[in-house]
C-alpha cells in the first residue's frame, strides 16, 4: 500500500489518480460529483469514482483494487453516517 502525504497542491489527487488508472483500480472519496469533474479536466474520463453510498450498496467492482482519496474525510462520514461518532483523530505507520 502507499501513502501519499504531502502538503495542500502539491498533486496527491493526480498521483492518485494515475495510480488507480494504471491498476485499473477505483477511487473512493466522499463527493463523486466533484472528484469526477477534477478526474474530466485531467482527461480522465475513464476513472471509476464511487462515494460511499455506492459502496453501502454494492455499486462497484470488489474485484478492482480501491483507492480512497482523502482518507480522514471518508473516514468521518462512515463513522459518522454508520455509527454516529465523532472522529478526532487516527494514526498512520509509515513503511520505510
């Protein structure tokens, strides 16, 4: 697995992109509208970007391999819309 964490425009979201692009993989994120419209501008009409509620619903492929973008967003709303909890915080080990 990799992480990207890296400052606010330094093109995480496009490294991300490409990485699921070249694994045929998708993006989970929590507003599909938005992430698609970036995903466009990039010309990557192709990506498969699914929000939580797909997810919830099966609407996607879990035989592709996942991506999430803006991992503590998607994090909170599932806490929050699953289990009503507030998350304050997580921590994350890096690989060296």
């Amino acid at each position: 697995m990799k992480v990207i964490a890296r400052p606010l425009g330094t093109g995480k979201t496009k490294e991300l992109m490409d990485m699921a692009l070249e694994a045929d993989g998708i993006i989970l994120t929590t507003n599909k509208r938005a992430l698609q419209v970036k995903a466009e501008a990039y010309g990557y009409d192709s990506l498969c970007i699914i929000e939580l509620a797909d997810l919830f619903y099966g609407e996607f492929d879990p035989s592709k391999p996942l991506f999430v973008h803006k991992l503590d967003d998607v994090m909170q709303e599932y806490f929050k819309a699953e289990f009503n909890l507030d998350l304050q915080g997580f921590s994350v080990r890096m690989e060296e």
